[in-house]
C-alpha cells in the first residue's frame, strides 16, 4: 500500500514523500517500513511499543491511536509529525 511521509522523515526515504509498505496491521506496516528505510520506525513508534506523542498517523480519514488498528492494501496511510518547541 502507499504510505505518505511527512518531510521531516524524507532522509530516511530517500526523499520520497510516498512509499510502499505491506503488512495488515500498523505495527506490521512499520516493520515493514524500518526493513526497507532503517530506522524510519524508531522515529515513528517509541520504546513502548506505542505511536510517538508528536506522531499522527491517519487510516483514509481516521486517526489511528494504536498499532494494532488493521490495514487493507487499498487503505490511504498517512504518517504526519507535529513540530514543538518554543
């Protein structure tokens, strides 16, 4: 399925804004994700196995606040990174 990075993350994709990934739930789509871009999903997904706080990561329209929300191969996934700071 196509997956849509946000700029921030683009190094790690080779400045691609859209990817492919395969896997049927999020936590398999980025395994699938870090095994084609090492360490693309360590800036998506913390130690705890859970999405980042700065991390948004939409199903077609639907914001995903698990990785065990399911994915089909004609779902639109959509990977957005707040910006912090002061």
């Amino acid at each position: 399925m196509k997956v849509r990075i946000p700029t921030p993350l683009y190094a790690y994709t080779k400045n691609r804004s859209v990817v492919d990934a395969e896997g049927a739930t999020l936590d398999e789509l980025t395994r699938d994700l870090d095994r084609r871009y090492p360490g693309l999903r360590f800036r998506i997904v913390d130690e705890q196995e859970r999405i980042r706080p700065h991390i948004k990561i939409f199903v077609n329209t639907e914001q995903a606040d698990d990785l065990k929300v399911g994915v089909t191969q004609k779902d639109d996934v959509m990977i957005i990174q707040s910006f912090s700071g002061g």
